[in-house]
C-alpha cells in the first residue's frame, strides 16, 4: 500500500518544475505554457490598469466638485411681500451664515451672490456666470483660493475680479488687463431696464481643474456684486462647506434647523448624484467585463496542463506504480498550473502598477504618437486622465486572478490523479 506523503513536499515542486520545462520535442507544452502566462499577465494588466483609471477619475471628479463648488447651497424659493412681489434671496444672509457656522461640523457659511454677463475684451465674448464672494471667503475655496493653482494676487481681489483660466484664454487677457462685464437687466430706467456694462480689471486668474468651472465661472466682490446686480442688502445663496462631504446626509438636518423655516437645501450628491451613479454603474460593468477576460485567460491554463497530462501518461503510471499516492499527481499539476497563475498575476499587478504610476507620461507619448491631445477636457471635464493606485483595487485583481487559476486548475490535475497506472503504462 502507498504511504502517504506530507502535502506539498519539495518532491512535488522537484516534479513540477521539471514538467514545466518541456524539452523541445514537447514544445507545444512549452508553448501552451507561454500562452497561459502571456494572457494572465495581460487580464490582470488590463483589469488593475482599469480600476485605477476608474478610481483615479471617481477622485478628481469628485474632488474639483468639492474643491470649488459648495458642499450645501442653503437657499429660498422667494417671499412675497405686500406688493405682491416675490423676492428671492436673505435679507439677514450674515445671521444666517453665523448660525450655520455654529452647526458642529461646518468649516465654512459665505453670503452668495450669482448672476450670468456677458465678458468682452476687443472683439472677443464669452458667457460667464458671476459668483459674488469676500475675500475672505474666496480664500477659503480649496481649488480656487489660497494655495490653489492660479496667477495674480488675490489679496488684490477688491480691486477687480478673478477669472477662470477658460475665460481668460478664451479671451486672450492675463492678470492686468481690463475686461468688460455686460448685464441684460443692470439699470433700471423710467423706459425700463437696460444692459449694464461696466468694465473691471483682472487681478486673479484661478484654474480649478475643471473645465466646465474654468471657462464659465468669475468670482467678484460681493459688495460690488450686489451693487452690479441690483441686489442691495441681499444675498442669493449661502454656500456651506462641511468636514466631511462623504456623509452630507448628516449634516443636512442641522444645517436646515440652524437656517430657519424659509430656507431649503441643495447638496452636492443631489447635483452630481446622476454622473456618480453612471461611474457607479460603469465601475460595476467594467469589472464583470474584465473578470471574464481574466477568466479566458485562465482556461489556457487548462489547455496547456491538459496536453501536459497526454504528455506525460507514461511519467505518471511510474510514478503511481513507486507508490505516489493520488494527492500527490493532483498537487504536482496543481502546482504546473498554479505556478503559471502566480506568475502571471504577479507580471500583471507590476505592469498595472506602472501603468498607473506613470500614467502621464504614457499619454504624452500617446500624444506624440497621434500628433494631438487625444483627451479632450472639453468633453470630459477634467484636463488629464486620471490614475489612482488604491490596495482594495489590486486586491480585488489579484484574488480574482489567483482564485481563478486555481480553480480551473484542478481540473485537469484531477485528472491525471485519477489516471489509470495499468492503462498508462500498457502500451509502452
């Protein structure tokens, strides 16, 4: 009777190892082998390089919409005083923001005021909207304020306004020059309201990494703001940045409580939940399409120990007949196939890994290649494309990959287990 043998022995990985290094007349196996490791380097490249896009995107988008927009905009659907007429905004916005401020968690309560202009330098003219803010408060806004990437002094900011990059190069102004604003109802006269165009210099030019924010969007003082827009004593909206934007449901109910019964709430995951749900969605498909390239990838594996099990018949019925037991066949060709498995995730997590290291310069030699930008900001929003290396992600890669090769692995090692020493050996 065999004796049984410790799992994994060092004779195993010595039987193993041999296997793997077909001699040439077994080229096929050789070769069948390569195949196997080539296409679980590629899968595993393929699905790490893809969630680190995924997750690099997720971040930046999310991160330019909390980085230069409010968290919460508090604001009201109007009042209706005697007259009969409705007026939108907070006659006590600097109460409000101080109340606001008091909620535990809120960083920040600035007084708002918006409005939309037409911005014209010479010939050239552009649509803008204006965002009417203190100093103060405009140092505050991570993306476009202090410490964010920009030109000019923004301690010069009562003195002008800040443009978006986009505005400015649309433009063909830097900081310095004067720029006209043209507002369709600024002056009201006894025939009725006129275009109000008054001209400003530009002190501050921001770039807050998006595009959509960058070519539309100018920030003006609000005192200057209120004159500009005929909103003496108002204020349109309050802007409200919190701790921690990820739960902006916590924090929502205070915030309303601290505001008074007039206002209401708009947070960003209500304006940016559609987009997030798609990369959501996205995110899930893109990973089960991935799964099953890595999948593909693993059968090969299958069909290299398969051959490798034809092959080697005459080897096995020996090695049953000196008393190697059956666990001891299955794991010497779980080992052959595993082995390819291990490898090739391991090439794959490596060349992912650089992949999203170096993301940047991978494009600008794609860029180099075609001759152009082939990522457009204009449609996607951000001005480069994104790479975010996160553990879970690489994980998730390299347990599925692993899992998968050892699965399919087995069967085949089955297989030569369960092979017949006789009929292995009756026709040699």
């Amino acid at each position: 009777m065999a004796s049984k043998t410790a799992p994994f022995s060092a004779f195993e990985f010595m039987i193993a190892w041999r296997y793997l290094r077909a001699r040439r007349a077994e080229g096929g196996v050789s070769v069948m082998t390569w195949i196997s490791l080539i296409g679980i380097t590629l899968a595993v490249f393929a699905l790490i390089a893809t969630l680190a896009v995924r997750a690099g995107f997720r971040a930046e988008f999310v991160d330019t919409i909390l980085g230069a927009n409010a968290h919460v905009t508090v604001y009201t659907a109007g009042v209706v005083d005697a007259d009969g007429t409705v007026t939108k905004g907070f006659a006590n916005a600097d109460a409000m923001s101080e109340a606001i401020r008091a909620v535990p968690g809120v960083t920040r309560a600035a007084p708002l005021i918006k409005g939309q202009v037409m911005v014209t330098d010479g010939d050239r003219t552009t649509g803008a909207q204006v965002f009417g803010l203190t100093r103060e408060n405009l140092e505050t806004i991570p993306r476009v304020g202090l410490g964010s990437d920009a030109l000019g002094e923004i301690a010069r900011f009562d003195e002008g306004i800040a443009l978006g990059s986009g505005i400015a190069r649309e433009l063909g102004v830097t900081v310095g020059d004067r720029v006209r604003l043209i507002a369709p109802g600024g002056v009201k006269t006894a025939m009725g309201a006129s275009p109000r165009v008054s001209a400003y210099e530009v002190v501050y030019i921001f770039t807050a990494g998006r595009y959509d924010i960058d070519t539309t969007r100018i920030y003006m003082p609000f005192a200057e703001a209120q004159s500009y827009f005929n909103k003496e004593g108002i204020a349109d909206e309050i802007e409200v940045m919190v701790e921690n934007p990820d739960a902006i449901e916590g924090y929502a109910l205070p915030i309303l409580n601290a505001a008074g019964p007039d206002a209401l709430l708009w947070t960003w995951k209500e304006s940016a939940g559609s987009f997030l749900r798609a990369l959501d969605i996205e995110d899930n498909v893109m990973f089960v399409i991935l799964s099953i390239l890595v999948l593909i990838a693993a059968m090969n594996i299958v069909s290299g120990l398969i051959m490798l099990v034809k092959n080697k018949g005459r080897d096995i019925g020996i090695l049953r007949t000196m008393g190697l037991t059956e666990g001891s066949v299955l794991r010497v060709f779980f080992i052959c196939g595993a082995f390819t498995g291990v490898v090739g995730t391991l090439m794959g997590v490596g060349l992912g890994c650089l992949f999203a290291i170096y993301i940047d310069r991978i494009m600008g030699f794609i860029n180099w290649m075609n001759g152009a930008e082939v990522w457009d900001p204009s449609i996607r929003g951000i001005y480069a494309l994104p790479a975010k290396l996160q553990l879970k992600d690489v994980g998730s890669a390299v347990a599925l990959s692993l899992g998968l090769s050892f699965i399919v692995t087995l069967f085949p090692a089955r297989r030569a287990a369960r092979m017949n020493p006789v009929e292995a050996l009756r026709y040699e």
